[in-house]
C-alpha cells in the first residue's frame, strides 16, 4: 500500500506552541507512525510544487491522508479537483480535524461542511458508537482526550454511510465524529481529533484509529470496471 500524508504545515512554521509538539511537522508525525505498520508512507506539503500532489504522485497513492486548517484558500482549484478524481476512481482518503473545510472535502460532500467551534481547552469522549466497524478495532468503549478543540453539531454534511464515533465535550456539545462515506469507488473516512495546538497525534488510541482507518479505505485491490459501449459476452442468435 502506498499511503501520502498531506498537510499544510503553516502552523508549524509560525507558531512554535505547535513546532513545539510537532518538531516534525503533524504530517511528520502521523507518517512516524502509520511507517510501523507500512513500508511506503511518504509526506506532501502545500508550498511544493503543485503542492505536492503531481499527477505522477496522485496515481501512485492508494491513500491519501489530509490535514489542513488556516491555508484551505491556498490549495489550488485544479488540485483540489484532480484528488477528488482520484477519489472517485479508487483512492482511500482519510480527512482530519479541521480538514472538513477542506476544498477536496467539501467538493466531495456536495455541502458547506460548517459546523460550531470553541477553543478552551475542553475534555472530549468519542463514544465508539459502532464496536463491529473494522475502523474500531483494538478501541474500547470510548476514547478520552484532557484538552481539544470542541466541535459541536450541527455538522451540514450528508448523513454518513456509518458513524462510528460520537464525541461529547465539557461544555455541552456533541459531535460527529468519526464518519465514512464511498464516492464512486472511492472510501473516505473523517476523523475530528486533532487540533494542532494539543498533542492529539502522540496519543496511542488516536494513532490506532487512523491506522485502522487508513486500511479501511484502501481499495487497491479491489477490481476496476470498464465502461462505454461493450462487446457481447455470448454470441448473439440473429435467427
């Protein structure tokens, strides 16, 4: 499997609270890891060329695996368009955090993808809410984090194929927070935890869920249909 880790990586150039936590940057981060379990897992950023997502890069990548958040804008409209292609000729893709703003994403959910938010250092549980999703393997019956970003429903996205994961945050609010969704013969997996300011990507669990949800959307294997006009599988009586 060939899996790219795309990211803005603009916090970590101006904010040394996220370089901090991230030295690496939090594209270098989730590679350090998903690496455990995958031989091929390379990085992209935005300020490379074509942002890093050449038409030679996109064909090769069975997953592709997005973080943005203040740089949405910058990602290029032709860009956008030629992995949201990809996607629905195949490629996994996994979406997080603030990544729902993304263009990819919103061109994919065909909505707005807004939701409300609040920064104050809240506690968030993510109920597992369907334990016999593959996405879930090796999570108990929640995962709770000290400190997050609240998100807080409603989320204007499609009803999802399958929620996986409810969150609840201190000051009231639940979210969706864990979703998949297939695009043409594409899969796609949202998963909220990560603002860039915590060291949600350090955490073991959060780690074993994208791992998981990086496998679940691959579908390298699976066979490719040829459309258009089609020849005759039996030979057809003209009696």
């Amino acid at each position: 499997m060939n899996v790219l880790v795309w990211n803005e990586n603009r916090h970590e150039k101006e904010n040394k609270v996220v370089s901090d936590i991230y030295p690496e940057g939090i594209h270098g981060a989730i590679a350090g890891f998903l690496g455990e379990d995958h031989e091929n897992v390379k990085t992209a950023t935005l300020d490379e060329e074509e942002h890093g997502l050449t038409d030679d890069v996109l064909a090769e990548t069975d997953v592709l695996v997005w973080w943005g958040h203040k740089a949405h804008e910058d990602v290029k409209d032709e860009i956008a368009e030629k992995v949201k292609q990809r996607v629905l000729e195949g490629m996994g893709l996994v979406v997080l955090h603030s990544a729902h703003f993304s263009k990819v994403f919103k061109k994919l959910m065909g909505t707005t993808c807004d939701l409300k938010w609040r920064e104050a250092d809240e506690k968030e549980r993510l109920w597992v809410v369907d334990p016999t999703h593959p996405i879930t393997e090796g999570v108990g019956e929640y995962i709770e984090l000290e400190k997050e970003e609240m998100y807080g429903e409603h989320f204007d996205i499609p009803a999802p194929e399958e929620l996986i994961f409810l969150s609840w945050f201190e000051g009231g609010e639940v979210f969706r927070s864990g979703a998949t969704f297939r695009r043409g013969r594409g899969k796609v997996f949202y998963f909220r935890p990560g603002h860039e300011t915590y060291p949600t990507y350090h955490n073991k669990e959060i780690q074993n869920v994208i791992k998981n949800g990086v496998k679940w959307v691959n579908n390298a294997n699976t066979p490719k249909h040829v459309y258009g006009n089609a020849q005759p599988l039996e030979e057809i009586s003209t009696k």
